[in-house]
C-alpha cells in the first residue's frame, strides 16, 4: 500500500477505511463548505491557492476547479483564472 496523500488526515482514513488515500466526497463537501464559509465571513481576504506536494497530479486540477473555486463562487466571491 502506497502511503496516502496528507490531504487526507491518518485518523479520517482509519475511521472511513480508506486505504487509498483520495478525496472523499464527504471530504470535499467539508472543505468546499469551510472555504465557503471563510468567504463568506472575511470578503476582502484572498486566498493563495496551493493545492500541496501530496495530493496526486491527477486530482489536482479538479480539486482547485471543483472544491475551492465552486465554495469560492457559492459565497458569492469571485475568483481569478
């Protein structure tokens, strides 16, 4: 088994039996609705998009399209392509 990706905390993999280490859905409805709220709440902070070293290339370009720039657009902010 390949060490899993520190997107994903060891204790949410052992307690949702996840051995391969990817994105949940219930993992990105999370982080979507915390980026939603931290939008929400503090409009006038950016946010430097840095997807980490550990997440997998593949997962990439739909985590920062699917999960931060939809929370980002749901709470009405607007984000720079």
């Amino acid at each position: 088994m390949n060490p899993p990706t520190r997107i994903i905390r060891p204790r949410y993999i052992y307690c949702h039996k996840r051995e391969d280490g990817k994105p949940t859905p219930l993992l990105k409805d999370y982080t979507g609705y915390c980026i939603e709220r931290f939008v929400s709440e503090f409009p006038s902070v950016g946010l430097y998009i840095c997807p980490g070293e550990s997440l997998e290339l593949e997962q990439t370009p739909g985590w920062i399209n699917d999960v931060i720039f939809a929370a980002v657009k749901r709470a009405g902010g607007r984000s720079s392509r």
